[in-house]
C-alpha cells in the first residue's frame, strides 16, 4: 500500500504534480502544516504515491561509493 501521514493512495496513481496538489491540498494534514513547507510536503506524497516512493529520513553514502 502506498501510505503518507496516515493517507492511502490508491494503486495507480498516475497524475501530473499540479494536478495532484489541487486535489489534495485541502486535507486537514497539509492545511496543518506551515505554508512555506506545505508545497515540500505535497511533493513528498506526490513521489510516494504515483512512484511507490519511499522518502528516507536521511541519506547515507553506500560503501560502493565511499570506496571510490
């Protein structure tokens, strides 16, 4: 399942990043969050929902390119 703050996404999901923020935007999750992050977030659950994305809290340099 395709999951983002307590949000399912339907499988399948194939719609542009503008088309996806006016549909969404007006839930209660994104109206709760500030302004100027409500946009960073939206693309967040844009990636998980139309990629199967999972957005990772941090990053880390794999040994492969550590070594190189």
């Amino acid at each position: 399942m395709r999951k983002y703050k307590g949000i399912t996404f339907a499988e399948g999901i194939t719609m542009p990043f503008a088309d996806f923020k006016e549909q969404y935007s007006d839930l209660e999750i994104f109206k709760n969050i500030p302004e100027q992050l409500r946009d960073s977030e939206l693309k967040k659950a844009h990636h998980i929902a139309t990629k199967n994305g999972n957005i990772k809290a941090s990053t880390k340099i794999s040994e492969e390119n550590r070594n190189e």
